[in-house]
C-alpha cells in the first residue's frame, strides 16, 4: 500500500506528467471451460446468446500494456508464465512502446514473483520500472463492491 501512497505523491508533485508518459501492463490467465458460465454478456439488442459448452479445460494467457499514446499488440500464449517468458513478451513488445514514446517513458507491473528479477530495461536509463503490489486491496474492493 505504501508504493501506492508513494506514487500517487509523485503524481501530485508532477502534476500528473508522469502518467502520461507511462505504460501500464498487465497479464492475466482465461480457461475456456469457464466461458459457459458468463456473468454479463455485452451484444446488440434483440440478438440471442448462444453459448457452447467446452468440455476441454483449455487455458489461455494473454499479456499487453497501455498508455496515454497508445497500446502495445495483445500477447496470447499458452505456457505458464515464468520468469524467462515475461521477459521475452515484454522484450518482443520494446519497440512498440518506444515507437509511441520517442523520449523516456515508465514501465509499470506489480510485484508479481516473476516480475522481480526483470531486466528488459535495465541498461536503458530513459526507462523508468514501477512496481506496484500485487492484488492491491484497494482494488479488489472497487471491482467487487465498487467505489468506496
């Protein structure tokens, strides 16, 4: 919570510059055989769901990053992150985030256990690492109960 309460500091002493200048990544995990047991559905009025059971438990992870200027291009795979893939997805993805900022810019991700040891950018002194916590409380509680 602290690095939170840091940044959000940082943000108020800057003004809010350094948002704009920052990617913001995440990855997440999606299992097919869940997909028969949606919660919402999004699509046109007068349209029927039409839902089919997957009967295979067929797992599939995605990774991407968002900022002010833009996006980097989804990442779909199928291995279990570890350490190694993360730096690969992000290392293939670099250059879409240096194409949209010309200058320096921040990488942020939380403080997943593979994301410790990161070092896609380590020798590059115009990008600055923030590392967020990991299921921020905070968070949970605004996607679950909504504001407080």
């Amino acid at each position: 919570m602290a690095d939170r309460v840091d940044y959000c500091k940082d943000m108020i002493k800057y003004r809010g510059r350094k948002i704009k200048r920052c990617f913001f990544s995440d990855e997440m995990g999606i299992r097919l055989s869940e997909i028969s047991k949606p919660k919402k559905h999004w699509m046109q009025a007068g349209m029927e769901l039409e839902n089919e059971r997957v009967d295979d438990d067929i797992k599939l992870n995605c990774w991407g990053a968002i900022s002010w200027k833009g996006a980097t291009s989804l990442h779909i795979f199928s291995e279990n992150l570890n350490n190694s893939l993360y730096q690969e997805i992000v290392e293939k993805h670099r250059e879409e985030m240096e194409n949209l900022y010309q200058q320096d810019f921040c990488y942020q991700h939380d403080k997943h256990p593979f994301h410790l040891t990161f070092e896609v950018f380590d020798e590059d002194e115009d990008v600055e690492i923030i590392d967020f916590p990991t299921y921020s409380p905070i968070l949970i509680r605004l996607r679950t109960y909504g504001p407080l």
